[in-house]
C-alpha cells in the first residue's frame, strides 16, 4: 500500500506516490512519477502554470453540492500562514490582527472549528475577531447562499464555485520532469502553502519504490495485481496480448478519471471502469486527459545508436522518452 504523506499540522494536506517507473535499459533517465496531490483549492492555478505536468483534477462541475457543503462545513480550508500586506507577492511577516465585521457568526463555546451548527449571530462593534474566525464567517456565508442556490434548482457547477475559496482538490498528476517545479515551489518566495506541499512531494518522491520497466511494459496507475490476473486469464492465454495491454490501460485510465470527483478507492468493476473509458473516449469530443498517466518506455533508434534519439519522439506528449497511451488514441487532440 502506498504510504500517505500529510502535513503535521493541516491533516487534509496530502502527498501520496501513486506508482513510481524507470527505464530498465536506461538508468540515466529520470523517473516517471504518478502523485495523488490534496491541497487548498485557492493554490491550484499555480500547479497548472506547469506545463510538463500530465493532471486531472477535482472538479466543481462533477462533485454534489451537498459533498462540497458537508466538507465546507466540517473541513474547511483555512489558511496557516497569514502574511502581513506589503508590496509583492511575498509576506516577509505574520499578520494577526483581530478582523472587524458589522455582523458575524460567533462560535457558542470559543473556538468552533468544523461544526457550525455551534455558531450564532452576535453584532461586533467595538472589538474584532481572530483571522481564523473571521475566515469561517466567511466560509458559513458561502455555504449558506451555495446552499441557497441548491434548492434554487441551479446547477452544481455555479454554486460550488462559491464554495472553491474554502474547499481542498484533488489532484492525480504524472510527470517525469519534476525539477523545475521542486525548485520554483520549495523556495521562500513561494506561495507558503504550495511551499508546504512541494516539500511534501519531495519527501514522497526520495521515499518511493521505483520499479524497472522495459520496452513494452506499462506504467500503470491504479492496476492491482488482481487486475494483472484478471487480464492474463482473459487474455494471455489467447495469445492476445495487445488486448492484454489495451485492457489494462483502459482500466487505469478510467480510474485516473475518478479523480474528478473522488479518488479512486479499489472498487473495481470491470464493466463501470470501461464504460468509463469509452465515455471518454467515444464521445464526439474525445476527454483524453485521463490517459496521460499510462505510458511505456521509448526505445533508442538503432540507426542512431550514439545519438540517444528515440524511435517515436511524437508519441511521448509531456513525457520525454516515454509513450503516452493517448497518443495511441484517435482523434486525441483537436488541430483546427
């Protein structure tokens, strides 16, 4: 089982290696890395500014309003470093002064984080509140008028965007170019909180089994060894081992997808996962996101054995030296 790696002090922040390769007959090559990220949804514009990243993302299109309600409610994001207002994009000191509201929710017995149902109108006028608190009030109202719009009739996606400020995402990423975001992100200029998370990558990356694969073999996120099994019996003994392949990365692709609205969590109905899959890729507009996180390693070519040039460069995507599966898919990009 994986190892998850959470922030001391913010639970909700997490770091999980989700499956580790390398290129057995090219050591020299940098690993490929396939991470299950959670972190405040406020942060998750800079994690798309990087562009090497193959990602899926936790979406407020797909996800209930009731689940974002209920998380808004009892885990709400609320910030750990509170920086004091400067010029910059940088906090060089800790802000923690009271905030002042006309009126607010107050929590019944102190500090009442997570249970809102302890809160209760109070005017404040002469003294503020603390930065937390004034943070929750901020998170109870958005809830409050998500909530409102619900029963409106309206469509998750508007009023979930109201609860983004306060929520976590999920994200599954695979890259194997991950020094630039390590350098940019585990830095003091960084945005605190991302800083926090780059260290925890780092941290779960130095600690991951690294498995060895060669030409043909296939880096497979979420494949069990069951499913190894599964596919061997149904196919293998066939001689049918493209299929093998197919069905493998079909079955990893559409549980890559699951991140949308909820990590993948070991269910594994065969039948769900590949009218999934053909969802994505079936439909008039082909979803190929999900299958930049199954790839196998490129070859160098033989008429160029002291070159180090691979035998299919247009098939690697964002994957220097690996085969990306949705290059392997028709229609997997709209050219004009």
């Amino acid at each position: 089982m994986n190892k998850i790696y959470a922030h001391p002090g913010q639970p909700q922040m997490q770091v999980e290696v989700i499956l580790a390769s390398r290129h057995a007959d090219m050591p020299e090559e940098k690993p490929l890395y396939t991470v299950r990220m959670r972190y405040p949804r406020p942060i998750h514009g800079e994690i798309m500014t990087h562009r090497v990243f193959g990602r899926n993302a936790r979406s407020s299109r797909a996800v209930p309003v009731k689940t974002m309600l209920n998380e808004v409610r009892s885990i709400p994001y609320v910030p750990w470093h509170w920086g004091k207002n400067q010029k910059g994009m940088q906090a060089a000191e800790e802000c923690d002064e009271p905030v002042y509201c006309q009126k607010v929710l107050m929590p019944l017995n102190g500090y009442a984080y997570g249970h809102s149902d302890d809160w209760k109108d109070t005017i404040i006028e002469t003294t503020g509140i603390t930065r937390e608190d004034a943070w929750l009030v901020a998170a109870s109202r958005a809830a409050d008028m998500a909530e409102a719009f619900m029963e409106a009739g309206y469509h998750k996606q508007n009023p979930n965007r109201l609860l983004e400020p306060f929520s976590w995402i999920d994200t599954l990423i695979t890259a194997n170019r991950w020094d630039n975001f390590l350098w940019l992100r585990d830095h003091k200029d960084a945005e605190p909180h991302l800083q926090d998370l780059a260290q925890l990558v780092m941290v779960a990356m130095e600690e991951a089994e690294i498995q060895k694969l060669a030409s043909g073999e296939w880096h497979l996120p979420y494949i069990t060894d069951e499913d190894f099994e599964a596919a061997y019996d149904e196919y293998f003994l066939t001689s049918a081992t493209k299929e093998w392949d197919r069905f493998l990365c079909k079955i990893s692709a559409a549980r890559c997808a699951r991140i949308s609205y909820k990590p993948f969590d070991g269910d594994a109905s065969y039948e769900k996962e590949l009218a999934r899959y053909d969802q994505l890729v079936n439909s008039d507009r082909v979803h190929a996101s999900p299958l930049e996180h199954q790839a196998n390693p490129d070859r160098i070519d033989p008429d160029y054995p002291n070159c180090n040039q691979w035998e299919n460069p247009s098939l690697h995507g964002n994957l220097p030296g690996w085969i990306q599966a949705r290059k392997l898919v028709s229609n997997e990009v709209h050219n004009g």
